[in-house]
DNA sequence: TATGAGATCAACT
DNA sequence: GTTGATCTCATAC
C-alpha cells in the first residue's frame, strides 16, 4: 500500500498533537523497523524533561529545529531516541518507546542476541538496540535517510496513561500507546 | 512471579 | 558523590 511520508513540518507542532499521531506510524532506519506503538511526549515546561533545566552539551539537538533526532545515552548504557518537536521553537520531544517489529527482523534478533519478537522492541533502550541506533544518530533530519518515517494508513484505537520510569512529574498521563498491542513496553491501565 | 544487583555515563549538587 | 526518560541476569519464593 502506498504510505505518505512524514515531512519535518509534522513534527513542528505541539508533542501533545505530534505523540498521539506518531501511533500506528512506521519508522524505518537503514530499511530496519517498523510500526510505532508506544510513546511518550517531553514538554519542555515538564521537570521530566532534559531540557527543562537549559541547554547542556548533551540536549542541544532539543533546543533545534523540530523533525530531528536526539538520541541520548540512559543509565550510561542503553540508547533512547526521541523526535524533536516545536512548541515555541524549543527544546520539547518525543520519546519513542516501542514498535512493533515488521521490517528487517534478523538483523534486529542478530543485533539483540534474541529469538522473541514481542520483546525485540518493547522498551527504548531494546528499540535502539535492535534497531543499530547510537549517538551517531543524533541531530540527524528525520525525513532524510537513514531515517524514514510514514504516516498511519488508519486512525488506531489510542490509549493514554501515566509515564513508565521517571520519578518528577511522574502523574502526568503523556504516554500514549496503541490499544491492545502486545509489542507495548508495559500494558495502560485501562478503565 | 518477584525482587535485587550490576552495567556505566552525563548532568547536577 | 548521587541520580536517572533502562535492561538483563541471578537468585529467591
């Protein structure tokens, strides 16, 4: 099926309407990848965010143009990706959290060590992991190789909820996932 | 199934 | 020196 290519003016918007669509979109890098599934909105107002304390050496991509990637280091081992965005023209991202693998599967189990597809992906650190992202993939456009991003063919059945792993603003309900998937990091409590 | 340690780096106090 | 947007492995119930 012919998919619509997400362009950096996508991303220039606020990550409370950018997060909720990137759900059900694909994202490919290097042709490894696949459908998104979970993730969380960073506002750069939120205590939760890198960028609410300013511009360090290690969050300036956040303080870029939006539709670019930041890729950080977490708990000095594992790779986190993010998708800047642009309320007022700063410092405010998407982290994404899981995908539900489609493309690419034996590098991704090559790259993790692993034969489980539902866990190949569920979680930020194994989504860069199997997907070969590192700090070389930081600051890079996300509409130009090796990154491609399309957008949702349908509108998916979203679900909402608290933040997984943070402790400071930890009630702000800005995870969003794909309803009833099994690829999620942890399942929404739903009601 | 559940808890706990360890890996290891940048920012912050 | 401590903490964190994490994950894996080991050990215990």
């Amino acid at each position: 099926m012919p998919l619509r290519s997400l362009k950096r003016p996508f991303f220039a918007r606020s990550v409370h309407e950018v997060a909720p669509e990137l759900i059900g979109a694909t994202l490919l890098i290097d042709d490894v990848g696949g459908r998104i599934v979970e993730v969380e909105a960073y506002h750069h107002t939120d205590p939760a965010a890198h960028s609410y304390r300013g511009r360090t050496e290690r969050n300036a991509v956040m303080f870029g143009p939006p539709g670019f990637a930041y890729v950080y280091r977490s708990y000095g081992i594992h790779w986190c990706l993010n998708f800047v965005c642009e309320p007022e023209g700063s410092a405010s991202a998407v982290l994404i959290r899981a995908i539900e693998p489609l493309e690419g599967l034996a590098k991704m189990r090559r790259r993790r060590k692993l034969t489980e597809e539902r866990l190949l992906c569920s979680g930020p650190g194994r989504l860069a992991e199997a997907m070969g992202i590192t700090i070389v993939h930081s600051g890079l456009a996300l509409d130009r190789p090796p990154y491609e991003i399309y957008a949702r063919a349908t509108e998916p059945e979203i679900v909402a909820g608290v933040r997984i792993g943070i402790t400071k603003a930890a009630e702000l309900p800005w995870r969003y996932g794909l309803k009833g998937s099994k690829f999620l990091s942890k399942p929404f409590q739903e009601r």
